[in-house]
C-alpha cells in the first residue's frame, strides 16, 4: 500500500514536472515568434477638385483605373461662365476701339474741319476789323451814332474771340490725346483684359486634370450631380510613395533614431523587406491600453514614426500589415 501510494506521488511530481517544462517551453517559443511591432503602409493621396461650383458634366475614369499626371478625369458644365466671358469680351473690346481711337489721335476729316473752321474765323475777324475802321472814321466825323460805333466794337471783339477758340479747337486736333488721356485709357484696356484672363482661368478649371500619377481609388460623385468649390471627387493614390507607420511604445524608444534601418515582414507579400525611419513624431499620444496602477504600473504612451521600404520593387499597397519581430 505504502509503495503504491509512492509511486502515485512519484508520478505526480513527475507529470508536474513535464507540464511545467512544456509550458516554459511554449512561453520561450511564442515569445521569440510572436510579433513585436506590428504596422501598416500607408501612400500619399490626393484629393482632387476645382476651383469652381456647377455641374459634373462627364466623368472619364473608373476606380481601379492607373491615371498619368495631367490626365482629364472629369469636367464641369459652366454655363454662366461662359456667359459671363462674352460680357467681359464686349467690354475689352470696347475699351481697345477707345484706346485706338486716343492713340491714332483725330481724323483727317476732324483736323480740316478744325481748319475751315480757323479760316472761316480768320475771315469773319478781317471783316469784322475793316468794317470797325470804316465805322470809326465816320463816328470821328460825326457822320454816324455812337452805338454804331459800339457795335462795331462788339462785333470785332467777338470775332477775335472766335478766332481764338478756333486756333485752339485745330491745335488740339493736331496736338491728339494727352499723356494722361493715353494712360487711363490704356488702364482700362488692362483691366478689362485682366478679368477676361481670369474668367479663362475659371473656365479652364472646369476641366479637372490628375495632380500625379496614381491608381483612382474613389469617385464621390456622378455625371450630373452638382457640386461645390473644393469639393473632393476623385481621390488618387500615388502607390510610388508608400511608407510603413508604426506606434512604438515610450519605453522603447530608446532603439529608435532617424535612419535606422530594420527587416521586418509583410504578410499579404509573404516577403522580408528593409525599412529605413525617416520620421519621428514630436509628440505622444496615449496607447489604447494602461497600465494597472495597483501593482505600481503606469500609463504607457506610444510615438508614430515613419519608415521606408528600401525595396523599390515590392508592390506595397495601402493597408498592408508590416510586422517587426525585432527592432
């Protein structure tokens, strides 16, 4: 009985024994291949809109779809624009037919009109002044009244008048426009030319060309629905310009700096690649997890950084998971 109760405790130490080993052992196993760090890539996007508000008129792309810079994605009904560019027009032309006109100076016609003008003044003058002669003898004389006399002086006096306004009248024909005539007018051509420009622009804008080559990953809207300035239609993503982001814990940030480089892998590839840090965040951010406080612990924050496929060839796609298993 007691050997056999010997045997019974014998066997018990030893299964405690085995189930002790075994569990150190999966603890070492699991602890050595168990992820450290565990991330995702993340690619430069572009939103892409417009300047101006109207209609989706036609949409050229599909998601999925690999677009080159400067490639047309969609473009907008601008309506009143075009409306608008007619009315800005009319007044540019306007303004140039007024400029011409200052800087030709006076027609031809206009300038022998102002000398027939200055001759017929220069006759009425000469008649006016041999009759005020004849007219100052006979009052001399006695022969006629003094408001004859009177007259004639009158007469004379505006017909000299009259040739003087003549003179001037046929030296600003010759003379033209003055320097600052010619600068406002040239002015106003200038401005009127500068809001045709900018109507052009908004109209140019209404054709929405891809910002950077990339793969369309979404389109918010239809051919035909209305939209605002600004508004996002198509988002790019620009798959060449990819990175892996990461939060690491603050205790181990001590094995982080810029341009370390590390292995680490990516599942959806079932490939090792090397990264390179390039970014560190200045600043942390709380972990999703805390520590329990009644076994003295403390809260544990975490910083992003950013690190660099240094294999140009692997075809990392957004959302991947890169998993270090040592930094």
């Amino acid at each position: 009985m007691i050997d056999r109760d010997k045997r019974v405790f014998i066997y018990t130490i030893l299964c405690i024994a085995i189930i002790t080993i075994l569990v150190i052992t999966f603890d070492l196993f699991t602890s050595v291949n168990k992820p450290v760090i565990q991330g995702s890539v993340e690619c430069k996007t572009y939103l892409v809109s417009s300047k101006i508000a109207g209609r989706i008129d036609s949409i050229f792309v599909a998601e999925g779809d690999w677009v080159e810079r400067g490639e047309l994605l969609y473009t907008i009904s601008t309506p009143e624009l075009d409306n608008k560019l007619k009315q800005v027009e009319a007044l540019r032309q306007e303004a140039k037919a007024f400029r011409d006109e200052v800087e030709r100076g006076a027609r031809k016609q206009q300038i022998e009109a102002a000398r027939s003008m200055v001759e017929k003044a220069k006759a009425g003058a000469s008649l006016a002044q041999t009759t005020f002669d004849r007219i100052s003898r006979l009052y001399s004389k006695g022969v006629v009244a003094r408001q004859q006399y009177d007259e004639a002086i009158a007469e004379l006096e505006a017909m000299n008048a009259n040739l003087l306004a003549a003179n001037a009248e046929y030296s600003l024909a010759l003379a033209g426009a003055t320097s600052e005539q010619r600068e406002i007018v040239a002015a106003k051509y200038s401005e009127a030319s500068s809001v045709v420009d900018e109507v052009n622009l908004y109209i140019g804008d209404s054709k929405v060309t891809a910002p950077a080559s990339g793969i369309v990953s979404t389109i918010t809207s239809n051919s035909g629905e209305l939209i605002g300035t600004g508004f996002p239609v198509i988002t790019i993503t620009n798959t060449d310009e990819c990175w892996a982001t990461f939060n690491i814990r603050e205790d181990e940030m001590e094995q982080i700096e810029y341009g370390k480089r590390f292995k680490a892998f990516i599942p959806a590839l079932k490939s090792w690649a090397e990264f390179n840090v390039y970014y560190i965040a200045s600043e942390a951010d709380f972990a999703t997890w805390t520590a329990t406080r009644a076994r003295g612990g403390f809260d544990i924050k975490t910083f992003e950084i950013r690190a660099k496929c240094r294999d140009k060839s692997l075809k990392i796609l957004p959302g991947m998971s890169v998993i270090i298993y040592k930094i």
